[in-house]
C-alpha cells in the first residue's frame, strides 16, 4: 500500500510541475529534462509514468472530463436543446478559464482521436455522455427525431470542438457561446422534429 501511495504522489508531481511549467513557459517551450529538474526525479522515473510529453496534457484533458457528471447533474431541468446548451457552456468555460493548459491539451486530444490511438479520447467521453442524454430524451419520448442518437451527438460533438478550436484564435467565451448557439439552432432544425 505504501509502494501505490507514493507511486500515485509521484505521478501527481510530475503532472503537478508539469503543467506549472507549461503555464509558465509555454507547452512547447517546455522539456521532459526540466519537468523531472523540477520534480526532483531521474528521467528513467518520468518514462515510468509517461511515455511521452504529450501523455501529460492527455491526462489532464482526461482529468477534466471527471467533471462532466457534475455539469450534467446540473442541467437535469428543461429542454433538450437548452440543457444541451448549458452543457456546452459549462464546458466550454472550463476550457476557456484554463485555455493555456487546455489548448494544448485539446491539440493532443485532436492528434490521439486521428491516430486512432485506442486510447479513448475525452472528446470520445463527452460525445458518449452527449449520446446518453440524447437516447433517455429519445426512450422517455420528450424527444424525437429521424436521425440516431448517436449521429446526433457526433455532429454536436464536431459543432463543439469547432468553437474550442476557433476560440485559440482569439474569440471570448461569449462570443463562442453565441455562436454555438446559432450552430446549434441551424443544426437542431435538421435533426428535431418540431
């Protein structure tokens, strides 16, 4: 037990200078040899837990996705399409409030989905938690359309992850909330039977 125990502190230390450095410096501007510097560990010992840089910022990207639960109890009340909305919004914020860490972390998430790693992807996480609501919404009858849940939360999925990556070149978060508003809106016409 106490092997695990400072396994895990280590790893949490690791992540923990890491993305202080990243803050400082920059992503890029950062080395696996001053992350362990900064850790106080052998580069043997940072392998030991990463197999690479990158592995860092998926484990914080993945990290965030914890909090989908909490953001979807959240929006229990309403409407699809306004729960949908707040959703995206609550993410969205995450992202923006901690966008030098989560910028970098949303490349990486972008690459490790198109190398088809088997990794799942916390863009994969929040397109199946965005499937699971549309599907009760389609079981409870409070929603119908003639297009399947699950193409339904991909194409919301791809509208979202437009917006994270617009926003990197230079849109405030209200600005990107208007507009995957009116994305949604343009979209829901062709997927919702009103």
């Amino acid at each position: 037990m106490l092997r695990e125990a400072r396994k895990q502190e280590t790893k949490k230390q690791i992540i923990y200078h890491a993305v202080a450095l990243f803050k400082q410096k920059g992503y890029e501007n950062v080395t696996v040899e001053e992350i362990t510097k900064s850790c106080g560990i052998a580069k043997g010992t940072f392998f030991n837990y990463f197999e690479k840089k990158e592995h860092i910022l998926l484990h914080v990207a993945d990290s965030y996705t914890g909090l989908m639960s909490g953001i979807v109890q959240k929006q229990q009340e309403g409407e699809l399409k306004s729960r949908l909305l707040g959703i995206f919004g609550a993410v969205l914020a995450i992202y923006v409030k901690h966008a030098d860490i989560m910028g970098p972390a949303l490349i990486e998430s972008l690459k490790t989905a198109i190398q088809s790693d088997d990794r799942p992807t916390n863009i994969a996480v929040f397109q199946e938690t965005i499937h699971g609501i549309i599907e009760a919404e389609r079981q409870s009858g409070s929603f119908r359309s003639r297009w399947e849940s699950s193409i339904i939360a991909s194409l919301l999925t791809g509208i979202f992850v437009n917006v994270l990556v617009n926003r990197f070149s230079g849109s405030t978060e209200e600005k990107m909330l208007d507009e995957l508003g009116q994305q949604l809106e343009v979209v829901w016409k062709g997927v919702a039977y009103e």
